[in-house]
C-alpha cells in the first residue's frame, strides 16, 4: 500500500459512516487494510468478490488520503456474526474456538479465546481419559468457558457498536471526540492497565467449584483458587513462570519461614512422593533456607513472590495445585500433603497411584 503514512504503527481511520484500520505486518513490506461498508447495513452491498479498486475507493474515503493497492495476497468481504452455542459439551462432544462463539472482530479477541477454550479442555480430557479422573471434571468445561463466551460477545459488540456502527450525528462526535479521548486514555497508566488486562485476557478468573478449591484460606492477597498463577521474582534471574513451564499439573509449595535442613528433608519427600501420582505433575519447593543455599529449594532474595503468592507475615507457608492452562486449582495457607493428594486424587484421578504414593511417603510431622 503506498501512502503518506509510516508501515509500522497500527492506525484507526474514522470518517463518519466509514472506519477503517491499518495493519503493519512483520517486515512492513506487506500490510493488511480493513474497512467498514455502510451498503452492507441496508442491504445495497454489491454481492461479488471484492475487487481492489472498490477496496481502494473505500479505503480512500475513509483515511481521507490518497491511497494505492497494489498486489493483493487476499481480499475477501467479511460479515460480522453474534452467536454463541448454549452448550460448549453435550455428552463425548465438545465445541472450542469460532465454532463456539462467534462474534465481530473488534478487539482482537477471538484467537485468543479459541485458544483459551483449547487450553482449559485438553487437560481435562487427559486426565478423564488416562489418569481417571472424573468425567464430572469436564463439565467444568461449559461452566468455566462458557460464562467468558458471553462476556465476550457483550464486550465485542459494544465495541463494534462504539467503533464501527455509529452514524449521522452520533457518527461526527465520535470522529471530533474519540481520537482525542482514546490519546488521552492511552496515556493514563490506570485505564491503559485496565485495557490491557481485559484485551490481554490475563485478568480472567473462574468461580470456586468441585475441581477448584480455596482448602484453607488467611489471606485475601495472592492468587485465589480459579485465579491466573502470576508471575513473580524469585530470585536472581529466576521468575515463577521459569517453574510453572510446560502444559503439566505443578504443585508449588512456598515458605517465608526460612526452612531448617529437617523441613527442607521432609518436605522434599512429600514432593516426591506427590510425583509418583501417575501422569506428569512438577513439583517445586520455593522458600528462604536458615543455613547455607539448598539446591533442593528455589532460593528466594525478595519479597515479590511472597507478596504476589498472598504470604503476608515472615512465618506464613502455602502450597499450591496449578493446573496446566496456569490457573491455580487449589490453594491452602498452610502445607498439608494429606489434604493436597486427597484434592489431586479428584482432579487427577490417579487413585491407586496415590494410595501407593501415600503408602511410600514418610510420616507426617503432628
Ligand atoms: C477479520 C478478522 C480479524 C481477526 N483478528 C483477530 C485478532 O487480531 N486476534 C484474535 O485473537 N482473533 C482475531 N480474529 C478471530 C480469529 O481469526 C478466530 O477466532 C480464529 O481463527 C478461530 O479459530 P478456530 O480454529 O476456532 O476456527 P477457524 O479458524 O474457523 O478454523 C476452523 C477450520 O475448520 C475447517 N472446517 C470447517 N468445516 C469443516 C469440516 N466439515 N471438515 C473439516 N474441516 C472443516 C475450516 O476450513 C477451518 O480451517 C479475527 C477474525 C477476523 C474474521
């Protein structure tokens, strides 16, 4: 595309009942260009396939510049559909991504989702299918997933309704008001966090449950059962997310307290032992040491991954169930390996794994 603009920044054109964007690709030799067609709205679109001087036209009057296309990868006219099925599982079938929900592609969001749905069923069916858990744990599926589906046909639609969909008068105070407000707000570190973590998709929690269980809880900080698994410093070059890695189950216990080479002893082997589950579960113990390093602990040198962990006082322990789409399954502000493998033999199934497993771990203190 030749014009007066740049090849590497996203632009927003609004010019009344047209909006279009601008779309770098890598290496800017190649971009993509979509616009709004208002003949669409009342049925006057013309049917065919959509030939390069009608996109450049329309293109033109909306970017109020002048604009030339050459060489087209792929052109194609695109309906914006708003629809959702009401059940994401009906007995051994399953609906992910698109076929799930459908809607405009304002945001940037549907890829995402698609893969979000993937994500949050494969393991599921995984651990239903070779470790034996139960099939309840898939209808956790629908209920997780579909409430995020409906959020986010309301989200885009407003959106679109917003951006794409205005006209007349309302149409001329947007395009007066809107570039100057959408500067305004991208500046503001508040709204831009806010933006982010909802078009990021990062803030997204699910609602406690069977298979997602706060076991025993002291603090309100830190991620909560159904909550994403944040990232934090552990300790020099050492984040969470280097721990919680792979598309596995991880237990994570975590101590503030500085742990004596007993504790470091024990709580090793109630790691171990929970390794021996069946199916791939990682564990990590993450802590302060009383003596000198531990290569059996993940030193921690700040306080981010207790403050991000929810582990308020210089004594405070937890331990933590991740599942393998990063969001935490099961907390306890406490660490009790009894109460950890009876939660994982529900959600992963594995039962006679863990009874041999409990059989083998070493006593537990009082
Ligand atoms: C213009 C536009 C811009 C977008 N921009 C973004 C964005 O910036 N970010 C984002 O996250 N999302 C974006 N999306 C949405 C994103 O493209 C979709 O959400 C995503 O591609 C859906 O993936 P999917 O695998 O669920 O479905 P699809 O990509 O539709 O894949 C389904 C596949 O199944 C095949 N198929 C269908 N029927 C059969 C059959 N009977 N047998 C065998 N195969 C079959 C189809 O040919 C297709 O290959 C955009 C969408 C559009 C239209």
């Amino acid at each position: 595309m030749e014009w007066p603009f740049d090849h590497t920044q996203f632009r927003i054109f609004m010019n009344g009942d047209r909006i279009a964007l601008f779309l770098p690709l890598q290496g800017a030799t190649r971009s993509r260009v979509m616009t709004t067609d208002p003949a669409a709205r009342d049925g006057t679109a013309p049917a065919g396939p959509l030939t390069l001087p009608e996109l450049q036209a329309a293109l033109r009057e909306a970017m109020r510049v002048p604009v030339t296309l050459s060489e087209p990868v792929w052109t194609t006219r695109y309906k914006a559909h708003l629809r959702q099925v009401e059940r994401y599982r009906v007995g051994r079938a399953f609906l992910v991504g698109d076929a799930a929900h459908i809607h405009s592609p304002a945001g940037g969001q549907g890829m995402n989702t698609g893969l979000q749905d993937a994500a949050n069923l494969a393991w599921k069916l995984a651990a239903v299918l070779r470790t034996g858990a139960d099939d309840a744990l898939l209808d956790t599926y629908h209920d997780e997933r579909h409430p995020v589906g409906e959020q986010l046909l309301r989200f885009t639609d407003r959106l679109y309704k917003v951006a794409a969909d205005l006209h007349g008068w309302r149409a001329s105070l947007r395009d007066a008001v809107g570039p100057f407000l959408l500067g305004r707000m991208s500046a503001m570190p508040a709204p831009h966090r806010k933006a982010f973590r909802r078009l990021s998709q990062i803030g997204l929690a699910y609602k406690p449950g069977a298979f997602t269980v706060n076991e025993r809880l002291y603090s309100l900080k830190g991620p909560h059962a159904g909550h994403r698994a944040p990232d934090a410093r552990i300790g020099t070059g050492r984040q969470m997310f280097d721990l919680l890695q792979g598309y596995q189950l991880h237990v994570v216990a975590i101590s503030r307290r500085h742990l004596d080479d007993g504790e470091i002893a024990e709580l090793t082997a109630q790691l171990h032992s929970i390794e021996a589950f069946g199916g791939r579960i990682a564990t990590h113990l993450v802590g302060r040491v009383a003596g000198r390093r531990d290569e059996r602990v993940e030193h921690v040198d700040s306080v981010d991954v207790f403050e991000r962990y929810g582990l308020p006082h210089e004594d405070s322990q937890a331990l933590f169930v991740v599942r393998p789409d990063g969001y935490v399954a099961w907390r306890m502000d406490d660490i009790d390996f009894d109460a950890c493998r009876r939660f994982l033999a529900g959600l992963h199934g594995g039962l006679a794994a863990a009874c041999e497993a409990r059989r083998r771990a070493p006593a537990l203190t009082p």
